[in-house]
C-alpha cells in the first residue's frame, strides 16, 4: 500500500493490483515458489468496488500514417 500512499499507484486502479507477501521469513524468498502463489491469486481475484477502474476510454489515440504500418508489414513479413 505504499505505492499509494507514495503515488506510484492512483489509488482509483487498486483493483488491478494484487500484493503477495510469501513468507514471513525472507530468507524462504528465494525458494518460494512464486509462480504457483500467483497462479492461486489470479483464480481467487475478484474485482473490488468495480468503477471501471476509471478509465477513460473515449480518449483517442493517435493514428498510425498508413505508409509506415504498411511498410513495417512488409519488413516484418520478410523476416
């Protein structure tokens, strides 16, 4: 929750977030295994207080020049 409290995290996205603190003892971290903790907290997520996590999605981005997505397609094709 620092993230917040330091504004690194608007606190509007917390639902995006989940914290997983593995052991008490950090010396056990490094053999921790993270990969099944995360898998277990993404089955269990829920969304909290859903807003829509404010944001703003009639914000338009900038349209690509259509000559340089085609020729991109075209070099990338190649390779």
């Amino acid at each position: 929750m620092k993230g917040i409290e330091a504004g690194f995290i608007n606190a509007a996205n917390i639902g995006f977030i989940t914290f997983l603190d593995g052991p008490a003892d950090e010396a056990e971290h490094a053999d921790y295994d993270w990969g099944s903790a995360v898998i277990e907290a993404l089955k269990n997520w829920k969304p909290v207080e859903w807003e829509g996590y404010g944001l703003d999605w009639t914000k338009k981005t900038k349209t690509k020049d259509a000559n340089t997505d085609s020729q991109n397609r075209s070099t990338y094709s190649r390779l």
